[in-house]
C-alpha cells in the first residue's frame, strides 16, 4: 500500500475598513467631516517538509498605523483642519520546527514601516521648512525637526525553543516553557541633531527572555 502524505497549506486573507471623524472650525460652516481608509492582509502557513513549517504575514493600510504594534499613528490633523492618512505596513516570516516531540525551535523575524505625512503652516516671520519657503511643517513623522519619537521602521528578530515540560494526549493538554533571543531596531524620520547631537535616530535593544510558562487548554 503506498501511502501520500499531503503537505499542509494555510493561505488567508483579510481587509479592514476605518472611518474617522473630525470637527473642522476652520472650514466655512464648521461640521463635522468624516475620512474613511482601509488595509488588507495576507498570511501563509506551509509545511514544506515533514515538521517544517514557513510562515509568512503581511498587512498593509492607509489609516491603520495602530494595528502594526501600536508603533505609529493612524491619521494626522492638516492645518486646514482636514484628516490625512498615513500609509503604513508590516510583516513577518520565519520557521517552526518541530525536532521531537517535546522541543520545537523556531525563529522569525518582522519589521514594520510608516511613511511620512504632514502639511504646510504659514510661518510668521517668514521662514523656510523643507526647502519650501515661508511655511512650517505641521503633522506626524515630519522632516526636518521634528521629534525623535516619530518611527520611521522597526524592524525585530527572535529565534527560540518550545520545550514541552509535560503533557497529556488523551486530555490534549501541554505544560511548555518559551526561552528566547530577540534583537529589535527602531529608526526615526527625524532627530533634533542639530540641538541635541547624543539624541540618535536608530537605537537597538537585545533582549534575552530565559523562562516562559504557556499551558494548553484542553
């Protein structure tokens, strides 16, 4: 009997749909002023050989800068007082294995990306901003100038083992533990070099997580 065992495949896709709301004072009659955006998503789960899993997940929106780590903002409010999207997106892709039964090694690595937004304020006195004279920049992840809290890219790597510490296959219960390495690195648009040169725009953090508990419901 010659038996075919069929390589599991997990594909999905998903969109998302946001409406915000602002009240414009600046505008002739002030009302309120709706903004709709919107993203999508598409994630992959394939196991290329027996026990190898590659995983792979995309996102990507206009107005969704709070689904991508809550690292980055949704919206900006323009000068003329109307809402502006900011475009963002992020991902992740790496590799589950499950060497026996009770250790499974896996590692990833991610990142996530938001892209400047901003509008033009008349300055007085006249000064220039970006090259554009007369006018300041008002907005999120400007450039030049602004604070170094706007992101600009995170990007992160982990790599760790899953031992199993006990388990029960008629309950279809597990005790595992989580150890593991992870590196991350945060880039801004901009930094106040000029003011403050010890004020970086990319900083690294190395993290080394030696216990975590997870228990497997039934």
């Amino acid at each position: 009997m010659l038996i075919r065992r069929v390589r599991s495949l997990h594909i999905e896709a998903a969109g998302l749909i946001r409406s915000f709301k602002v009240l414009n004072n600046l505008s002739t009659s002030s009302e309120h002023q709706p903004h709709h955006r919107g993203g999508g998503s598409l994630n992959v789960n394939y196991e290329v050989i027996h026990n190898l899993r590659l995983v792979a997940n995309s996102f990507y929106s206009d107005g969704g800068g709070r689904y991508t780590l809550r690292a980055g903002p949704d919206v900006i409010v323009k000068p003329n007082g109307t809402l502006s999207g900011i475009h963002s997106g992020s991902g992740i892709g790496g590799f589950e294995y499950q060497a026996t039964p009770s250790y499974m090694f896996y590692g990833y690595y991610g990142g996530a990306y938001f892209q400047r937004n901003f509008g033009f304020l008349a300055a007085t006195p006249t000064s220039s901003c970006d090259g554009v004279s007369g006018f300041n920049l008002r907005g999120a992840l400007v450039s030049p100038g602004s604070a170094n809290t706007s992101n600009r890219a995170i990007q992160e790597g982990t790599f760790g083992v899953i031992p199993t510490l006990w388990s029960e296959s008629e309950l279809r219960t597990a005790c595992k533990s989580s150890p593991n390495i992870r590196t991350s690195v945060r880039s801004t648009w901009s930094g106040p070099l000029h003011v403050r040169p010890e004020s970086p725009r990319t900083a690294h953090t190395h993290i080394w997580c030696t216990f975590g508990l997870r228990y497997i419901l039934p």
